[in-house]
C-alpha cells in the first residue's frame, strides 16, 4: 500500500496546471449511457474514480479507451443493465448511470452504494424523484431494482439540494415524455457542466447553476462531445497549500467564477489573490489569521474544501469555529491533525481550532478523501519528516498530486510497496504507447 513521506518547512513557489473535474467527468461519463455512439470526453483525469467508472461502463458493455486526459466511449454495444455490488461499494458515483440505464433501457439494477467514512450518503431522494418520473423501484437483497417504461415528466422537489440526485435526474429527464422541473437543485459547477454537455448532445435543458432546472424530454441524443471543467476543489487544496506554507502559486486554469466563497473565505484567513493570465495567483502570508466557517450547499463554502481549511486553521493565529452542515461525519481528519499537535475540539458537527505556532511530525493514516488532503497541508508547513499511509484515498480524486507538489518545491516522496509498481493504478494507463482498452 502506497505512502507519502513528507519532509515540509519549505515555501511553494511556482506554476501548477489544474486537472480535469473528478466530480465533472463522473457524471458526464454516466452519460455517455444516454445514446449509442463514439462520445469524446476532454481533460478527464487520470484518476482510480475515473478508471472505476470506466470498469462499470464496460461491464455494461461499452467500449472504453481512456488516455493521459481523455475518455472515448462506444455505447451502442451497451445491452447490460446491472452495476454490481464490488464496483459501486469502491465508489458511490456509480448510483450515476442509474437515471441514463432507466431512461435509455427501462431497466436498471444497481447496488445500494451503502455508507462511506463521511455518512451514511443515502440516494433515497434519487429513487424518490425516478419513483415520481413513473419508475418501480424494488430494494431487493442489497439492490436498487428499477424498471419503467418510457419516463414521464415530472415535478420534483428535493428536500436538500443533492449533487448527484440532481444530476441522475437530469439525465433521467432528458429522454422522458414532457417536461421534468426539479426544484431545490444542486447548484455547483459540475451540475453545470453536465447540463453543457448534454445540451450540446441535444438535450433542452433551462436554468441549470440555479434552484429550479427545467428539462423537456427528447426522443434521442447525440454522443457527448465535451471538455471537462477544471478541478475547483483541487484548486483550493493548492490555494490552502500555499496559505499554510506563505509562498506564491500561480495555479492554471482556475476558475474564479467556481471559487467565490473558497476565495473569500482564504482571503479572510490572509491568502491573497490575482487573476493571472489562464488562472489564479496565490500568495500566502506569513501565518494565516483564525476564521470561522461553515459549510453550505452550492455557491456556499464547500464541504470538500473543509478538512483542508481545518490543517491551515490549525497553525493560524488566533481560535476558528468551523460548522459542518453537509455530512454527519465528516471530521475524520481531526484525530490524526491532533497527534500532529492540532488543538481542536469538537461538539457535534462543530469543531474548534484553536490555532499553534507550529505542528509536529508525525506517522500518518489517511481515512478518506479529502481527509487526505487535509494531511498533506499540514505536513507541508512541518519541518521532518511526516508519512502518510493508506494514500490510495488520494489516488481517487487527485491526479498525481505528489508529482505537482515536487514541481512546487516540495519534498515530497511516494514509497511504493515492494510491488514495484509505478502508480496507483493496477492496470497499465493508456498513455504514450499509444490507444488500448481498460
Ligand atoms: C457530491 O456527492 C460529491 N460527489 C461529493 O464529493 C460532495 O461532497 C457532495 O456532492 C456535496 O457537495 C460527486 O459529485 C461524485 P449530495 P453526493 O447528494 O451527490 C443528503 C468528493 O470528495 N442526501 O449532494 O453524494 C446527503 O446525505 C465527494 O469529491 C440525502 O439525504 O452528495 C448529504 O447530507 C465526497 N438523500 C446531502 O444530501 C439523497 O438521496 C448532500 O449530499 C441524497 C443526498
């Protein structure tokens, strides 16, 4: 199992190229389940969520290629119908194709993606809505069973604005009869740039990034032609980098437009910004000053953003009070940022962070995503050495993270077990070696 060994203390300094959304190309690659064809898919990165995608479209029975930033999918072999349990239970993304197997087949079976480490990430407000749009759904041994004929339009409200139940639903709705209105939308960028990707296929889709998104239902769609939008979350990891470090970023490709409360709230901590030619520059201060927080749904801070704004907080001068309203478990990173010297304490969904001078090495264990994350940027700012063990939690949602860093003038190294292996990935990455099959 991969680790990170860390030594920090230095100032980044540099140029970092952001890559593609995970939380963009996850849906959109769903997508391409929507109609036959050859779908291109632009700055999809290289990343194991995107590969585990990739395994499910093909055990549906696409074609999948994937190289260095991109996805080409052939869909008009598709004729399964079932993501199983071993592929959706390593990533919950994939209750994705659910709404395109049903609007394009009628029929679908996915695994109940069950908890993750964050909550308990029910889809009962999926089902809910597919239910209202004339799907029967059936739970049956650990199964979502669901069949329909053609999908009617319907009105759909969500009780809290779900990411990826908005999105299954807008896929679900761009083939169904008559027009689908979903309200208390999820609102982020990626919603967005789904709904731009399948407008561009042929899909009638209005109000997309506000609450109320209208969809009219079409008989078919063309394959996807689409680039991907850059990485938000990626780019506010490095953004907190450089805050707990006090160097100065020029980060490509970031979009200030997806990043108004993530800016807003790191410049209330002392991180300065500058629209810079194709990006942002980031300079950080000499220590950052104590903020409080709370995460919100779309366009509020995200609670992505929020284990990474915990490791700067940690060392800032000054107490920070930090809310976390999306996800009932979502403080994993604490333990580990307290054997590192943190000060934090925590009530319920609050967390209080009362900032130290310095943190100290220390063995560490990734638990989740961003949690893992939030340990990088705390490392970064602690001279010795830290390790950070079970980092596939990485590979999932940051592309060669450790690479970037380096390039930033980082010391950062990946001890890679015996096996030899080059990557997080088991299956060789198609890359300069030309074109291959997942
Ligand atoms: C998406 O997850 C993202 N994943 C998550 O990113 C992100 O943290 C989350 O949105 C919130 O922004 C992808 O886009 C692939 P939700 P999603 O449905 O869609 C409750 C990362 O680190 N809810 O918006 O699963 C739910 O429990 C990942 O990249 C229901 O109650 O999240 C939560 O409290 C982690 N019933 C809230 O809504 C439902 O049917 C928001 O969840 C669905 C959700």
């Amino acid at each position: 199992m991969d680790r990170l060994l860390i030594s920090g203390g230095r100032k980044l300094r540099g140029v970092v190229r952001l890559s593609g959304s995970k939380n963009a190309a996850l849906p959109t690659m769903a997508a391409t389940l929507l109609s036959p064809g050859r779908h291109r898919l632009r700055s999809v990165p290289d990343l194991q969520d995107v590969y585990t995608m990739g395994r499910l479209l093909e055990h549906l029975g696409a074609v999948v290629t994937l190289t260095d930033s991109a996805a080409l999918v052939e869909t008009s072999g598709v004729e399964g119908f079932e993501a199983p349990y071993d592929l959706v239970r390593t990533m919950r993304a994939s209750v994705l194709v659910l709404g395109p197997l049903l609007a394009r087949y009628g029929r679908a079976r996915v695994s109940l993606p069950g908890g993750c480490a964050i909550g308990a990430r029910p889809i009962n407000l999926h089902l809910a809505g597919l239910e209202r749009m004339g799907a029967e759904i059936t739970l049956d041994r650990g199964y979502v069973d669901a069949r329909a004929g053609r999908l009617r339009g319907a009105v759909i409200y969500f009780d809290v604005p779900t990411v990826t139940g908005t999105e299954n639903l807008m896929m679900a709705a761009t083939l169904a009869r008559g027009t689908t209105r979903l309200e208390n939308a999820a609102r982020e960028p990626e919603v967005v740039d789904l709904a731009g990707a399948l407008s561009r296929a042929g899909a009638r889709i209005e109000g997309a990034g506000g609450s109320v998104i209208e969809i009219e239902g079409v008989d078919e769609l063309a394959p996807l032609d689409h680039t991907v939008i850059p990485d938000r979350i990626e780019a506010g990891t490095f953004m907190a980098a450089v805050g707990i470090t006090g160097g100065e970023v020029l980060i490509e490709g970031a979009e200030p437009g997806h990043l108004d409360a993530v800016i807003a709230k790191l410049g209330e901590a002392g991180i300065a910004f500058q629209a810079a030619d194709g990006g942002l520059r980031v300079t950080g201060p000499e220590r950052p000053r104590a903020c409080n927080l709370k995460t919100m749904p779309y366009p509020g801070f995200p609670t992505d953003m929020q284990a990474q704004f915990m490791a700067l907080m940690s060392i800032a001068e000054g107490t920070s009070v930090i809310r976390e309203t999306i996800f009932e478990n979502r403080f994993m990173h604490v333990a580990e940022l307290k054997r590192m010297g943190a000060e934090i304490s925590i009530d319920g969904s609050v967390a209080t962070v009362k900032g130290v001078r310095s943190l100290s090495a220390a063995p560490l264990m990734a638990t989740d995503l961003r949690a893992s994350a939030s340990l990088i940027i705390a490392a970064l700012s602690v001279r010795g050495e830290t390790t950070i063990d079970r980092i596939y939690h990485l590979d999932r949602g940051y592309e060669r993270i450790d690479e970037k860093l380096r390039s930033l003038g980082a010391w950062v190294e990946r001890i890679e077990p015996d096996s030899g292996r080059s990557g997080p990935f088991l299956v060789q990455r198609v890359g300069d070696e030309g074109r291959g099959h997942l």
